[in-house]
C-alpha cells in the first residue's frame, strides 16, 4: 500500500474559501447599504407623497379660486330702482347686489407657534398677544342671467373649530310677469325678499355644492376706485365715490351720511373686528379675495383631535396651509 504525502500546508488548501472575519465585514458592508437605500428610497417615497399632497391643494384651491374669481368678475347691479329703507328713512340707491359678513356661527381659531402657549379657551388675552386668528366670511352677488337674474352665494359650510368646506349656491329668477297685478308689486323689495332668503340659508345647508375641503380662511374685501379697502370706521372724503352709510355694531351712525343722493351702501362694524357690506345700486371697484386650505393629511390629523389641542398642532403646522388671494376688477360699477 502506497502512501501519498501531500506537503502543502493546511491554509493553502483552504485559500478559496472565506473567513469568519471577511463574512461579518461583507455581511455589515451589506447591511449598511440596504439600510442607506431603503432611507433614500423612504426619503423619495415621502417627497413624491408631500408633493402629491401639496399638488392636490395647488389644484384645489387655484379651481376655486377661478371659479370665483370668474364668476365675481361678471358681478352687476341688479338694476331695479331705489327704494326708501323704513328703518333709515334713507333711499337707497337700488335692490341688494352684494352683501358680506363673518359666517354667522363659525368659531375662529386662535393659531400659536409654540405647544402650549394657547389657553384652550381662546381668550381675548390671547387675541393681545399677538396669536393668529383665522377668518371665514360668506358673500352673495348678483349677475346676469338665462332667466333674468343669478344670485350666487359662497360660504364654508360645516365648519367646525375654524375648518370646513366651501361651498357654493346660485339661484336663478325673473320678477317679469304678465299678470296686470304684478305692477302694483315693488320689484326692488321683491328682488330683496329673495336675496335675504340665500344670504339666511343656514351654514349646515346640503343646498351648497362642494367645492374644495379643508378651507381654514376665507375672506373678501372691498376697495374704491384709489385702492383704498373701505370700512365701516374710516370714512375716505371722496365726492365722486359711493355713497355709504357708516354703523356701529349696535346700529348706530358713526359718521354722517349725505342725504343729497340715494346710499349706495351699509357697512356695520361687527364685534370680531370685520366689516359687513351691503351694496345696492353701486359696486366697488375692487375686491381682494383670499381662500386658505390645509394640506389632506394634516386635515385628517386635526380633525382627529380634541377642539382644544387644535389650535396649538395646526399652528405648530402653520407651513401646510396654502393661502391663494387674488385682485377681482368690477367692470360694471353702477
């Protein structure tokens, strides 16, 4: 029997294959860049879903925004004559064409940049120092229509804690008649009974069309003919501008107003601060229109929480609420 005697030493033999210590290293090597391409990939996936999200806002607010701006352009005056007000005893210079307020039943929501630094009751104290407060206005407006006349409403509806849906209505009439009674009917007082009947739909109507969610702010201002925004405490001395009586949030005149001519407009300092606007047989020249709208995610993050932790969140993400404000020219004024 013949015995063979191999000499190469043990290591040799062995040299393809690898060691304890190589495999942990390829192993960590590994591991370390899956770990690097599954932050970059999560990284990549977060964006495309921010900028999905931010798209969705961009898109819903800019078609709301056109569509308003759209149909706000194409305002008139109803064009029915003046009529006496009884409680005035002042003529006003035509039936309602545009009318504004702060949404009757809607709670603003005091916005802090810092946790905790809002009282969950939303005090005035609060209100001095400085804290943000959101602002939802309605308005209605009249313009030409199929069938005479449109009154068009919009106004964020279901809104709860400061947030909620705008939504908007349009009604269509015709005070034309061929019944010989009809010219003993005041058609400015008839045209007003229907207008007042939009402007008192309650906020919680299913009659307004849904047009985008999560709208925190929404807000119109109207302005003269020089750019200046008129309200009911500054009375600009203009003789060739509107007609406008002034009140305080009790009714009472703050300034006097000239009874040579009919009025073209009531504006009322409310209690919040804001301006309610009355026109009748004149417009503005301007208005500044501003819609606020949360992102969808954050949207279902606040409405997940408490009322009174609200605030403090949404103000911590202030940055995901995209404001669109845009200048609307009246072509017809009077």
């Amino acid at each position: 029997m013949n015995f063979i005697a191999n000499s190469r030493p043990l290591r040799t033999r062995f040299k393809q294959a690898f060691t304890l210590l190589e495999m942990l290293v390829a192993v960590s090597v590994m591991t370390l860049v899956v770990y690097v391409l599954y932050a970059l990939f999560d990284q990549t996936q977060n964006a495309l879903k921010k900028n999905a999200a931010q798209v969705d806002v961009n898109e819903g607010g800019r078609a709301a925004m056109e569509m308003i701006v759209r149909e706000l352009s194409q305002m008139e005056v109803s064009g029915y004559p003046p009529v006496m007000d009884f409680q005035s005893g002042l003529v006003l210079s035509g039936s309602k064409s545009f009318h504004s307020r702060s949404t009757p039943n809607t709670t603003p929501l005091l916005l802090a940049y810092q946790p905790d630094a809002l009282t969950p009751e939303g005090t005035t104290d609060d209100l001095k120092q400085g804290f943000r407060t959101n602002i939802l206005q309605d308005f209605t407006f009249t313009s030409r229509g199929g069938l005479g006349f449109d009154i068009t409403s919009y106004r964020v509806v279901n809104a709860e804690n400061g947030i909620g849906t705008l939504g908007r209505y349009m009604a269509s009439g015709s005070l034309h008649s061929t019944d010989p009674r009809s010219s003993l009917v005041n058609k400015t007082l008839a045209f007003n009974l229907q207008f007042d009947t939009i402007v008192n739909q309650p906020s919680e109507s299913e009659i307004f069309q849904p047009i985008t969610d999560g709208v925190i702010h929404f807000r119109i201002t109207a302005f003269d003919q020089f750019g200046r925004e008129i309200m009911a405490t500054v009375p600009w001395s203009n003789p060739l501008g509107l007609n406008l009586q002034r009140l305080s949030p009790q009714g009472k005149p703050l300034y006097e107003v000239r009874t040579d001519r009919p009025v073209d407009g009531t504006l009322v300092q409310e209690e919040g601060g804001q301006t309610r606007a009355w026109f009748y047989g004149a417009l503005p020249s301007y208005f500044d229109l501003e819609i606020g709208v949360i992102e969808p995610k954050v949207l279902e993050q606040v409405r997940a929480l408490p009322p009174q932790f609200q605030a403090n969140f949404l103000g911590q993400k202030i940055n995901k609420v995209s404001l669109f404000r845009q200048r609307v020219p009246i072509r017809q004024l009077r």
